[in-house]
C-alpha cells in the first residue's frame, strides 16, 4: 500500500488493470498473488547487515539516494525528525556525483545513500570518501569514515575488515552551499590503488515506490525533546497498555469492528502463507486480560484487500476493494462458507482504489473510495474507473450506492464526530499539500480534482477542518474515534499509519462550520495506527501494519494488536484551544505553577503559514510568519491563559507551543507543547 505522506504502493497483484474482478472465481488466484505482493512490500530500510543473497529482498543494481531540503545554513549532518519525506528519492548507479542534477538540490540540504555492498572475499577493504561539504561513511552501522564539517572538496580514508556476502552501506552527506560533490572509492585486497565503487558491487531494494514531497524539511533541534519540537516517543501517562497478541499471532490489522458479546472481530490486509485478506474472532479481550487469554478463530480468508468491517444483524460485513461482501455461516460452526455480494462500485483494478472503512445506520453502510494513482503518488490521468475519491452509502436491503461527497484522494478514515455526523481524514498528495480532516456532507467537494471529473467537482470547494501539518503532526492518517469518558471526553482521536499514535483534535463551531485544533496525544505503540475503535470496556483498541513505504511507521512492527485502557490519570497537558477574536483561550489540565505563569507573555511561540493546493504531489507552507504575543492573562484558577496575538490572519494555520520550562503547580512538565489550530474563520 504507500514515509510518506498518502498511502502510495506497488500494484497488488490480485487485481488485473483495467478489469474487474470476479470474487468467487478469482479468489483462489487472488489468495496466492496478494502474499506475492505483500512480500514485495516489506522494503525496510533499502539495506540489511551482513547478508547472504537469500536474506535479501529482490534487488537491482546501484544505490538510492535521497535528498532532504533543509533551506537553512547548515554546518554539520544534522539528525532529521523522523517521518519526514524526502525532496528527492532516486536510483543512481555509482556515488560520483557533482551537480545539482545529480542532488537534485542547490544549497543547504541533507542526502542520505542506501545500499548494500557484495563483498566477493574476507579481507580489509579500504574506503575512500570525497565530499563538499561534510560527509560520514557507514558500513553495518559501523562509523568507517566520519569526514564531517564545512570544507571544500578533499578526501579522507577509513578502512574495515568485511566478510564475504553483503554488507549495509550507508552515507550522511550535507550541503552547505556553493559546490557540491559526493564520491566513494575503494581498495579492495591486492589492489594497488583507489578506484570508484563500481556498480556491479552495489544493489539496493527493486520496485521501490519512491514517493517524494516538495517543501522545507526540518532537523532536530538543540532543545528539542519528545512532545516540545519533536513527536512523543513513549505511552501518555493517562493510559494502560495491554497486549492482544497470543505466541504467534501477528495480524496485519486492516478492519474492526464489535460483536454484542463483546467479542471483537479483526480483517487483515494480507496473511501469511501467501493467502489475502482474512477475518478473525477474538474472544476475552475485553477487560483484566492479556495475550495468554485471548484467543482467536478466523472465520474467512480469499478477501480483496479488505479496508471496513461492520456487525448487522447478526452478520459481518466486509468492505472489499471492488464490493461489500456479506458472510455467511450455514452450518453453525461460525466460519463463513458464503461470501455474498450485496453492492459493488466503480473499480478499475488499479492498486490504490481502496475501499476505506465501514460505518452502518439506519439501513445504510457508509464508506470511502480512493483514487487510483501511478507509481510515486500522481494522480492517475485519466482514472480507470469513475466517481472515485468519494464518501459513499449502500443501501442495505437493495445494494443502490449513492454519492455523498468527493473530491477525495485517499480518505484512509472515515467515523463519527460532534453531534454524530460523518469526519474522514484523507493523505497529503495531489490536490493536498498536506493531510487534514474533513466534514462530509451531502454533494461537498473536498478540492481534489480528476480526469474523467467526479460526481462533485463543480461544486464550490469546502475547506478542510483541520490541516494536519505533514511530518510535524501527521504523515497518514486513518480511522478517527470520539473519546466518550476522561478528561479529553469529547474530543475525536486520529489514528495514523506512519507518523504513528493518536493524535487529538479538538473542535469548535465558528460561523456555523467545524475548525479547531491538533495535538499530539500518544504513541508507545507497537505498530503504526491502521484501526482504532472503542471497546464496550471504554478502553482503545488498536491495531496496524506495516508494509514499507509509507504503510508503516518506523522502527516498529508490520503487524500490531493492543489496547489503551485509561487509568483515571489526569497528566498535565493542554485540554482546548479556542479562539476568539483576537487570539485563543488555552486551557490546561491542572493549573500552573508560579513560575510558569510569571513569565507567560514571553513563553508563548506562534507562527502561522497557509497552504495552497495544487496538482502537485504535497505542497510546502506559504507566508509562514512569526506572530507577537501582545498579552497573556491567566484565569483565576490558574488553568486557562487568554493570548492575544498581533496579525492572526483566516485561511491560515496558527502553531502556538508553549516551550518547556512549562510545568503545572504540582511541578508536573508539560505532556505535550504544541498545538496546531486551522483558522478558517474569526469568531
């Protein structure tokens, strides 16, 4: 499916461009070639240790490198916030390089080079590395040369002992500005002389799906710390986690969705053993529990890539790519022997067209198409199939759909928000410079333009509730969930696939339409956020996958299943933030210490910067601007801080952090310091 910004993957072989799939006489072909697909998928990170070729992913020859657009001067390889895309992304045959043609970049940016190297016998091998400016050589994630710093083109040598087989190679190199080059040489044993790496040594992962995004990229600060400049690293204090996985179990979790005896039932996007998607039962995860008791029986198998699960009346319902398929028990035993079509909607086989979600209500299941799109993200001109990039219902007794909004891309989440009305969150690509929320109504259309046009694209645009501020609060959203009890009652929790967690928004009407504000809230989590759901014991259920690409997020898991049971805690964090006609009122869980408050007017950092969508793959901020803090007036019980800021503009993001030291009056830090406000409209 797609470190980067919108699910974008390599084709699944289970569907054939351009035709549309019989499920029941396909089903056997299918099973096979979605495990040849996903394990295609599973890319890593382009490099391993010291492998043999069997250990390897398929590969072909020559290196990947990628670029990352810092935009200010830097003097040294910085360490990049994690999840961020990269500018450029591209297969390059040796490490010679000397242009901007080459980097893909003028002035001021970061590269990084990943590759393996086949060593044909032991012995020490000599390196050679070149660069302006700095540079740092590692192979095995052993330091063999570390050429950092500003300096004009000058080589240094490093040496290692390597073993025969292949072996992880990867290279830090940064511009400052001016020249550039970047070159890798060698002295393999018994030569007498240094010459390039050749291409026949040098291979890196086949078929990548390289995504890229344009935009300034950021490196981690000097104060930086998780929660204030950079994401959480570790589990909110307000919650339990509980393992849902018995020895064994890894499922790659794509749906969810409750039965009445509080059993829950799990789709995976692709098993094992070269079999699609499957469904599961789980009994006993509710409550006191852990992995030794739960227990798990798979109830359907052969599915097309299944994205929605629902319970109706006493049946499961699957959201396929191609259908909404029923599944029947005959026989008692509780494995679906029958897999009904109740709809089907415009499919074009391409691998992107997802079906996303499945809410039902009232006689009607609810859902999500995505777009087809090429290899690296564009949007696929024309679409193989139409009406598209939309919210749909289906018609439960009759199998009608019907169009409810469009100009969607890839609407991973679809679930219900403030009074019990229909939010989906769709990924940064073309038509979106970066991620958001939106609120569904009938016949809105949500920006993102095709060929052939889509059921709404004439209709007037309508703005994002939220923009989730790609790499800094989001990279690939999915499900949405209200939370019902705590401190944070009410207010919605967006899952995400890559940058991971669950973020928090919370929202507000103003002018008669939904905006409000983004904050970090969790992760410590085993596996990036596919699915999220309330459990009937209040706790959130949570389960994901990984699949390289931007279908996982990094370091963790391809497969993940845990619960956050809240623990009645109340850790200090900001609970809103609302605006008013001249700044925004920030309430806090527990009130602040003296010393916070004694210097509150100049704690406060803002900035705002607006987006504009455009055809392109993402978009960077525009007018970005620092704003003044003119006061900050704090309420009696010390929990809420009025700010009244110079130069607020609509139609922009407003980042407001509140920078550590920021503690409360029990001497408790700051949970989390930033919080991302979509300013659509002035009260």
């Amino acid at each position: 499916m797609t470190t980067r910004p919108a699910r974008d993957v390599p084709p699944q072989l289970s569907s054939a461009a351009g035709g549309q799939v019989n499920p029941r006489q396909d089903r056997r072909r299918r099973r096979r070639a979605a495990g040849v697909a996903f394990s295609a998928l599973l890319l890593g990170s382009l490099a391993v240790p010291n492998s043999s070729a069997a250990d390897l992913p398929p590969q072909e020859p020559g290196v990947t490198l990628r670029s990352f657009d810092i935009q200010d001067p830097i003097e040294q390889i910085c360490t990049l916030k994690s999840g961020q895309t990269p500018n450029v992304d591209k297969l390059m045959p040796t490490i010679d390089w000397e242009s901007t043609d080459d980097f893909g970049l003028e002035d001021f940016f970061l590269s990084q080079v990943i590759a393996n190297i086949d060593i044909a016998e032991e012995g020490d091998y000599a390196f050679r590395l070149t660069s302006d400016d700095g540079s740092r050589l590692l192979i095995d994630d052993q330091l063999v040369i570390d050429h950092d710093g500003l300096h004009s083109a000058e080589p240094k040598d490093g040496s290692v002992q390597l073993t025969e087989g292949y072996h992880s190679l990867h290279i830090d190199y940064f511009d400052h500005a001016a020249e550039q080059q970047l070159t890798l040489e060698w002295q393999p044993p018994g030569a007498e002389g240094f010459s390039l790496v050749p291409n026949d040594v040098l291979s890196t992962d086949a078929d990548v799906v390289r995504v890229t995004a344009p935009g300034k990229k950021d490196c981690e600060g000097g104060f930086d710390t998780p929660g204030d400049g950079l994401p959480l690293d570790s589990l909110h204090p307000n919650y339990d986690l509980t393992d849902l996985r018995p020895d064994g179990f890894e499922p790659q979790v794509s749906a969810m969705t409750w039965l009445p005896d509080d059993r829950l039932a799990i789709a995976t996007w692709g098993g094992t053993d070269n079999v699609a998607g499957e469904v599961y039962l789980l009994d006993n995860v509710v409550g006191d529990t852990g992995p030794d008791q739960v227990t798990y029986t798979k109830i359907a198998e052969g599915l097309n890539e299944p994205m929605g699960l629902a319970y109706v009346d006493d049946k499961l319902y699957v959201s396929e790519k191609h259908q909404l398929t029923e599944l029947n028990d005959t026989n008692g035993d509780e494995v679906a022997d029958d897999y009904t079509q109740i709809a089907e909607w415009p499919y074009g086989g391409n691998f992107h067209e997802f079906a996303f979600g499945l809410l039902y209500e009232d006689g009607y299941f609810y859902l999500n198409l995505s777009v087809a799109i090429d290899l690296g993200g564009n949007t696929t001109d024309p679409q193989p199939a139409p009406d598209r990039g939309t919210t749909i219902s289906v018609n439960k007794e009759t199998g009608e759909v019907s169009y409810i909004a469009g100009g969607l891309r890839t609407p991973h989440g679809i679930g219900y928000g403030p009074e019990g009305e229909l939010f989906v969150t769709d990924n940064q690509g073309g038509w979106l410079p970066s991620s958001k929320l939106v609120h569904v109504k009938q016949d809105r259309f949500f920006n993102h333009y095709m060929n052939p046009a889509g059921p709404f694209d004439g209709n007037e645009v309508t703005q994002p509730v939220l923009w989730l501020p790609q790499n800094e609060i989001g990279n690939s959203p999915s499900t949405l969930v209200m939370a019902e009890e705590g401190p944070f009652a009410g207010q919605m929790m967006i899952a995400d696939v890559t940058y991971g967690g669950l973020q928090r928004a919370y929202l507000e009407e103003v002018g008669g339409e939904y905006q409000g504000a983004l904050f970090r809230h969790t992760q410590g989590l085993e596996v990036g956020v596919t699915r999220v759901t309330l459990g009937p014991d209040g706790a959130y259920y949570i389960g994901g996958l990984g699949a390289g690409g931007n279908w996982g997020q990094e370091g963790k898991l391809n497969h993940g299943l845990q619960k956050l049971a809240p623990n009645g805690g109340n850790a200090f964090d900001i609970h809103e933030m609302r605006v008013t006609e001249d700044g925004f009122v920030l309430s806090y869980t527990q009130p602040l210490s003296e010393e916070t408050a004694a210097s509150l007017a100049s704690a406060y950092q803002v900035e705002q910067w607006r987006y504009e969508p455009t055809e392109q793959y993402g978009g960077p901020k525009l007018d970005q601007e620092t704003l003044r803090v003119t006061s900050a007036e704090l309420s009696d019980d010390g929990t809420e801080v009025t700010l009244r800021i110079d130069g607020l503009q609509t139609d922009r993001v407003v980042h407001v952090q509140s920078p550590r030291p920021f503690s409360s009056a029990d001497g408790e830090t700051l949970w989390s310091t930033e919080a991302w406000y979509t300013l659509n409209a002035l009260p």
